[in-house]
C-alpha cells in the first residue's frame, strides 16, 4: 500500500497549511498570540545537539566552508594554523 505522506505534492500542502497558519497567528493581536504560542512551544521538541550535528553533516550545510580561503587573525594578519 502507498503512503501517502511520502508523495511530494502532500507534504508540499502540509508545508502550505503550516504557512497559511503562521500568517493568521502573526494576523492576531499580541496576546492572542501568546495564548496560542504558550500553547504550542511547550509541545516542541528540540532535537539533541548529537541529531543536530548529524544532520549538519549529512546534509552537507558546511560543505561551503571547504571552499574558504584560510582564516586570518585581525590582530596579526597570518593565517590560522
């Protein structure tokens, strides 16, 4: 059986909802908005720094840093070993 949540055009609506709801959040007056912040934030969790690093790595989001002339120091202006 197809899941459906692995087919691009759903997971491309839910990115849309999600939007469409920050919009009408931000839309609402501030504690209104803290109401339903205060709701919401303590539901997040937050991913270990060990995922975070994973992810970093593995989705090659520093692969610019490989491009990068050397480091230099304002103080001495020579290069960091």
């Amino acid at each position: 059986m197809y899941n459906l949540t692995t087919k691009p055009e759903v997971s491309q609506m839910k990115v849309q909802v999600v939007e469409s709801l920050i919009q009408v959040i931000w839309s609402l007056a501030a504690d209104a908005q803290l109401a339903i912040l205060g709701k919401i934030l303590p539901n997040i969790s937050y991913a270990s720094s060990r995922k975070l690093v994973h992810f970093a790595l593995k989705g090659d989001y520093f692969n610019f840093l490989n491009d990068e002339l050397e480091i230099y120091t304002l103080k001495y202006r020579e290069a960091i070993a």
